[in-house]
C-alpha cells in the first residue's frame, strides 16, 4: 500500500496545486481578499504531501519492493543502503519527484517566511509557482509515474548504474536540483511582480535570497560534480564541456547574472527591466537543462530518459513557460518604470559590463551545446568539444576575471576614473610582476590562455581583498566578507585551471609487478595486483609505492571494478594528495606477457580547483547570512522605536 498511498500523495498535491493556482488569479482578478487569504494554506498542504509522496518512495527503495517497477529498475536487494537511498533519485521517475518536492517545499516556505512583499505581490508569486508545479505533476502522473506495479514482481532488480554507486550521488544531484528549484522561485517572483506592477527594491529585496541560496547550492553541486567526474571516470579531466555538464553551468552563469542585477535593484534601486528578464533567462537555462537530461536526445552518463515522447512533454513545458513569461515581460515592461541613474564610471556600469559578459559566455555555450543536435536533426554530424569552448568562451571569461577586480573598488552612483585607477594600481603591479617573471620562466612552454590566467587569477586574488585595505575587520559587515572570500574563490580556481592546464604531465606504462617507474620527479614501484570483493563488485587491485625526490613512500591503490547487476566495469583513480598537486593514477587492461596498462598523471595544484569553488560557495553563504541577518536586526529596532514612541 506504500505505492498506493504515495501515488494518491501526488494526485492530491496536484489538485492543490490546480486550487492554489486558482484561488490566486481569481483574487487577483475580482480583489477578493478572502480568496488571496486561502492561498498560503493550501500553499503549505501542497509542499506537505509532496514530500509525503517522496518520503513514501524512499521507504519502497530501502525496502527494495520489487512489485514497484521503479525499484526494480534501479535497485538491487544487495546493494547498500548509501545506494538505495540515492538510487531514490538516480533515475529518471525519482529524479522529477525530487524536483516537484523541492518545489512545493519551496513554496511552502515562500508561503509561511516571505513578509516584505506586497500581499498582491506576494499571491501572484505563489500562484506563479502553482502554475510551474502543475506542468511537473502532469508530466510525473501521465509521462513518469514513479510509483507504478509491475505483476508479478520482479524476483530482484537490475541495479543502479554503477558509475552512479558513489557517496557522491547523495549530494550532488540533490544539490542542483535545489539550485534549479531556487530559480524557479525567482521566476515566480518575477512574474508575481509583472503581474502586479510593482519592480522595486522591495521586491529585489524579496527575492534576493532565493537567488543567492540558489547560487550557492549550483556552485557546490556542479563543484562535487566535476570531483566526481574526475576521480570516478579515470579520464584525467575535470571538465569536458558534456552536454550535460552545460546543462548545469548555464543556470549557474545566468544565476550569477541576476545577483548581481538583483543587488544592484535591492540596494540602488537600478537595473529593473534587467533584472525581471535575468530571472526569466535564468529558469529559462534550468529548463533547457532538464530537455536535455531527459528528452533522450543524449547519450551521457548524466542522462536519465531515452524516451523521446518525454523528452516532447518537457518541451512543451518550456515552451508554455517560457514563452508566457517572455509574453508577459513584453506586454508589462512598459509599466516597469527606470530606476535611478547612474554615471558610466561607477560600480553601476561595472556590474552592467559584468552581466554582459556572463550573458555572451552564456550564449557561446548555448550554441555550441545546441549547435550539433539541430545539424544531426538535419542528417549532419558535427562535434563540437573543449577547443570550441576552450578558445571561444576562454578570453571572455579572463576578460571578466578583470571587470571583476574593478567592480569593488569603484563607487556606487558615480566616482572618477583617476579614482578608480589609483585603487587598482596594487593589482596592476602584481599582475605587472607576474606577467614578467612567467615571461621569463616559461614563456612558450605554455599556450597563451592559462599564461594569462596565472597572471589575472593573481592580480584577482590582491584585487578581491582590496575592499578590505583600511577597515576596522571586525565591524566589516558580513556579506562584504562573503563578497571578498567569492571572488578569492574565483581567482583560486582560475589558478588551479590555468596550472593544471600549463603544468600537467601525462605517461602511459605498461609495466609488469615489480617494476619501477618515474615521471614528474616522483617514483612508483609496481608491487602486484591482487583480486579484492566489496559488497556488491569484484576487482582486480594494483598495489603500488609511490614516493617524490627520495621521500618516505606511500601505498596507492588503483583498481578495476566489475559489477554484476548490471554488468559494467569501472576505474578506481589512485589519488595522492600533496600541498602542490595530486598524484593521478589509473590501472587500464591487461597487455601481453603479464603487463598491465598505467597511465600516471601528475597535476600541480589541481586542487585549487574545488577550493576555489567550496570558497566561492563559501562567501554567498556569509553573504546570505549577512543580508538575512542585517534585515532582521533593522525590523528588530525598527519595533523596538515604535514601542518607545508608544
């Protein structure tokens, strides 16, 4: 009855939603308050027994009900629980419920915590969710009902993607799909304040946090995942500009736009009509994310669906979404009136050009990830991979590196440009500096990108701290560190690429046990491969010592994993971790005359890659906290004066 009950979970969520939906554009519509004051409970019914529905199909994976074609599709009775419990969303059917769980839930916060919009204002946002929420609970009720039976039972079920059998799993996916979720609140709101005619600082204000909370969980999901892409498939990389590797680096790059522009709204009351599009933009990449994971037309690791017709529903979906709100935009952004100006040197201007970039970086990976599906729709092949994005999207992105040190350290409203070049002269100097003693020690070892990228990650790393020069450090606000500490992320990670790129050496062996090997200044002595089991996969392990300019060695394990259910075998990189870089190791097959295949990698500083990233989540984090917490304490003394002047 589990099944059952999940599925009539859903089935009254939908009907709320439909009611929701109603209630808020009848109220609208006639000014009938007491239809508007029936929205928010039915707005926290809904989110309830969504998550119902998902807490009832977690229970049918760790009970591994096999009457449930879900289950048995994606679980096995032997695997761990770790894996029936993210198996929950590893899969198509699951992965959707999870969406439309965060979705209600994030209406029901939305319901129950917004207070600073306006009570128009704030009904048309949760009816602007309802009507997003009911296109997801027709495509999971009539396209991918994840809680159908299958008579009779299987006896035991085919297993989760083995490739997807990692701790990883239960944090990444999750992750992105809250960050999606999050852009669709934005949207809503959005669309809730078109509706209504009120674009203004409150509603920037409003909305803000979704957006940073947002960001953050993008930034740590497409973080974890490219960790997971680069120590589970043993290809030596970090990013290979996948298909679906875009479909989540497009949301986050459109998301990154709009909180800039939202800040700017919420704090200078400027970039209105800019901001409302951003929100549309940036669901608008959420949902291009979701066609591609699931319409079928791509074959990836990422992807769940291999259903076309599926793939036609949420196509459909974008466009009635997208399409009505661009529509809406359109009829209402004459009545979004400008808001207050600004000078061309000001910090105003600089987060302007900062959008701009984003937005062409943001069109470059577009093409080049729509480009060959439409010309293979045609009858026409055509590749299009990392040297595309690489050369293309490359140099803007180096560009924006630069606006973003001058972005801190110019005024608001209005400032002078002897001003401004006064402040950046410390980071122009480093990077001065730098650009010269790498002329000096490698020019032409290394291609021209990641030599500037070494430079301007520098130069950024000084000119994220210089908002910090002159300050009393513990009455700095909080977001203001959170600013510092995400753009110090920024140029960590841009370090980490441009030396993993520059510096990176590679070799391939095929070596028998008991031979020794040296690259990069290190020394491996292949001591044997030895068979090993684990609770559900067999493997074939290299035992290897690995030692750097006559240090105490160290074991590292590189294996082979074989999985049964379903059959499928995996690398298990061998990762050792020093302060400089990382040790990459990888056992391949077995070669003639007992040797076995290795290829060794040895990556300087390729971890500041993911530091980068944990700091840039990092300081949205204190950003967000710090808003919140500013708001609370200004409304604080705000009631504590009005109870004094009473």
């Amino acid at each position: 009855m589990i099944a059952e009950a999940g599925l009539a979970a859903l089935w009254l969520a939908a009907s709320l939603a439909l009611l929701q939906l109603a209630l808020a554009a009848i109220g609208l519509a006639g000014g009938k308050s007491e239809l508007l004051g029936a929205v928010r409970p039915v707005a926290v019914a809904q989110g309830v027994l969504t998550a119902a529905a998902f807490a009832l199909l977690i229970a049918l994976f760790l009970r591994s009900d096999m009457s449930v074609l879900l289950v048995a599709a994606n679980s096995h009775s032997m695997k761990p629980w770790l894996y029936k419990f993210a198996g929950t969303w590893g899969n198509h059917e699951g992965s959707m419920l999870l969406w439309v769980t965060v979705m209600g839930v994030a209406g029901t916060a939305v319901a129950l915590f917004e207070r600073a919009l306006r009570r128009e204002t704030h009904m048309a946002t949760l009816g602007g969710q309802a009507a997003i929420s009911l296109g997801f609970y027709a495509f999971l009720l009539f396209a991918s009902n994840p809680f159908a039976r299958i008579d009779p039972p299987a006896a035991d079920g085919q297993g989760l993607n083995p490739l997807l059998q990692d701790p990883g799993l239960a944090f990444h996916p999750p992750t992105l799909y809250l960050g999606y979720v999050g852009l669709s609140v934005a949207f809503s709101f959005a669309v809730g304040a078109l509706l209504t005619r009120q674009v203004d600082a409150a509603f920037a204000r409003a909305m803000r946090p979704w957006v940073l909370g947002a960001w953050i969980l993008l930034t740590l999901g497409i973080t974890a995942g490219s960790y997971w892409a680069y120590y589970e498939l043993g290809w030596g990389g970090w990013w290979f500009w996948d298909p679906v590797e875009n479909a989540s680096l497009m949301p986050w790059l459109a998301a990154t736009a709009l909180l800039h522009s939202v800040t700017v709204l919420a704090t200078r009351d400027a970039l209105r009509a800019w901001t409302v599009m951003l929100a549309v933009v940036a669901f608008s990449m959420s949902m291009v994310g979701t066609f591609l994971v699931r319409s079928g037309i791509l074959t990836s690791v990422h992807a769940f669906a291999v259903d076309p017709e599926r793939g036609t529903f949420i196509l459909a979906l974008l466009g009635i979404y997208i399409g009505g709100a661009l529509a809406l935009f359109g009829w209402r952004v004459g009545a979004v009136r400008e808001g207050a100006p600004f000078e061309l040197v000001s910090r105003e201007t600089m987060l302007v050009v900062n959008n701009l970039l984003l937005s062409v970086i943001l069109g470059l990976v577009l093409i080049g990830t729509l480009y060959p599906l439409l010309t293979e729709a045609f009858g026409h092949k055509v590749s299009v991979g990392a040297p595309y994005f690489d050369r293309i999207a490359g140099p803007i992105a180096l560009a924006l590196m630069i606006v973003m040190v001058l972005g801190p350290l110019t005024r608001w409203r209005r400032d002078r440009m002897r001003e401004v070049a006064r402040r950046v002269a410390v980071p122009a100097v480093v990077a001065g500096l730098v650009f010269l003693a790498l002329a000096a020690l490698a020019w032409g070892r290394i291609g021209i990108l990641p030599f500037l990228g070494l430079v301007i990650a520098l130069a950024v790393a000084v000119g994220s701290v210089a908002p910090l020069w002159k300050r009393n450090l513990r009455r700095t606000p909080l977001f203001t560190w959170g600013m510092v500490i995400a753009h110090l992320g920024c140029a960590v990670s841009l370090a980490g690429m441009a030396c993993d790129s520059a510096f990176t050496v590679e070799k391939l062996v095929a070596a028998r046990p008991g031979d020794t090997m040296e690259t990069a200044g290190w020394t491996l002595r292949f001591k044997q491969i030895l068979p090993m089991a684990g609770d559900n996969w067999t493997a074939l392990q290299a035992d290897m010592e690995a030692s750097r300019d006559g240090g105490e060695p160290v074991l590292i394990h590189p294996q082979s994993r074989f999985f049964a259910s379903p059959p499928t075998t995996t690398t298990e990189a061998a990762l050792l971790t020093r302060w400089n870089g990382q040790l990459y190791v990888v056992l391949g097959q077995e070669a003639d005359e007992g040797r076995w295949q290795l290829r060794i990698w040895w990556k300087p500083f390729v971890t500041l890659i993911w530091l980068g990233g944990f700091l840039i989540a990092l300081g949205g984090a204190l950003a967000l906290v710090g808003r919140e917490r500013r708001g609370w304490l200004l409304k604080w003394r705000a009631r504590r004066a009005l109870e004094a002047a009473a």
